[in-house]
C-alpha cells in the first residue's frame, strides 16, 4: 500500500543532542512537507521541499535542518539550536498545488 | 482572528446528531482542505474544496465554502461515536505557493 512512513514514532533527545527524524513515501509524490504540532494546537510549517534538492523554510525553521536528496525521502534534523523542541513532529506529502496531503503517523521528540 | 480559525473549539453531541463546525479566514486562497486527527495520530484528508466551487459531498460529510464571507463549514451527518476526533481546516494561499496554512481545530466528541 502506498503511503508515508515516519519513524520512530516516539524519540526522547538530551539537552545539546541532534536528533534526525525519517520521512519515507511511495507515492510518487513531488512536494514533502514537515510540520510541528503542539498540545492543542494548529500544525506549524518548519520545511518544505517541492523538488529534489530543494527545500523553502517554513514558519519556523530556525533550529532545524532538511536534506531532500532523493523524491522518497524527506529527513528532518532537530539542532540544538531549537531551544523548545519537545513537541508532535508530522510528515506530509502531496503531488502539488490543489491537492490533499497525505500524512504519516508522526514522531513524538520529548527532551529529557 | 488567525488564517484558517475553527469555530467551536470544542463539540459534545449525542451519536446519530449532526455536528457542524465553521472554519473562517483572512487571505484569498487556492482551495481549503479539512482533515480529522485522532489523537497521538497523524491528520487524515477528508475533502478539498477549490475557490471557485461551492459545495461539496462526500458519504456523511457536507462542506460549503462562502469566498464573500471567506468562510467554510463542514457538516458531519448522522454523527457517530468512531468520528470522535479534532478537525482541521487548512487553507492553501493564493499567492502562498506550496503553503498550507492549519488552524487549531475542532474537537468534537460524539457520545454513544
């Protein structure tokens, strides 16, 4: 079946830790996306990426760093630059401008 | 109000009730987009709905959009206990590119 594959689906990071979460799909899809998801909140862009070997920042990229090297897969490191990191982490993709995405099952980034 | 803000924040209606939620926003857009999210899991598409369209049906699920009003509502018909879950608007700007913009979402809880 195709769809997107997040993992882990939970990751607990010490303070000055880098920590890469993976974002894999078989869909086919052109454009990947990372967004951060507080308690009770919206979902927040981080990056997003159209291409291959492209990527825009999102709302709030500071801290974090993409690389999207191959159309399948769309990693996302969390620096230790991103002072607040402890949040839901979701991975989406979709085949452009006027469609839905589709949604992995997210990572939970707890710091301990 | 924020781009892509849902109205109530919270419902608790009896199963076989219908459920309405509002979605209002600020910018022009490309199309608008609802999805469900059961917690701790990732957000799942449930219509999309282009600027130049007014309504639209899927099984249960009614959505209008009012581009005068830039306002959109989803109508969930004969609620039932498994639609228990947070619903989210997500608007893809006009002049946005990629860029889905989600609001903080509806919870709604269905009683048995």
């Amino acid at each position: 079946d195709g769809g997107i594959t997040q993992s882990p689906k939970y990751l607990f990071r010490k303070e000055g830790q880098n920590v890469t979460l993976s974002c894999e799909q078989n869909l086919n899809h052109d454009a990947m996306y990372w967004y951060r998801q507080d308690p009770g909140q919206g979902l927040r862009l981080i990056y997003y990426s159209q291409i291959v070997n492209d990527f825009q920042k999102g709302d709030i990229a500071e801290g974090y760093s993409v690389s999207r090297e191959k159309k399948e897969s769309f990693p996302l490191t969390v620096t230790s630059a991103q002072k607040n990191p402890t949040a839901f982490y979701l991975c989406a993709s979709n085949p452009g401008t006027n469609y839905g995405y589709t949604f992995g099952s997210g990572t939970r980034l707890t710091v301990v | 109000s924020q781009q892509g803000e849902e109205d109530p924040q919270a419902l608790s209606i009896q199963e076989g009730e219908n459920a309405t939620m509002n979605c209002s926003y600020k910018t022009s857009i490309n199309n608008l987009q609802w999805y469900r999210q059961n917690s701790g899991r990732g957000l799942v598409h449930l219509i999309l709905i282009r600027s130049n369209e007014r309504e639209k049906h899927s099984g249960r699920l009614r959505v209008t959009l009012d581009t005068s009003k830039k306002s959109s509502s989803l109508l969930i018909t004969a609620s039932r206990a498994a639609d228990t879950a947070s619903y989210f608007c997500a608007t893809a700007l006009r002049s946005g590119g990629f860029k889905t913009i989600f609001g903080a979402g509806t919870r709604l809880f269905v009683k048995a």
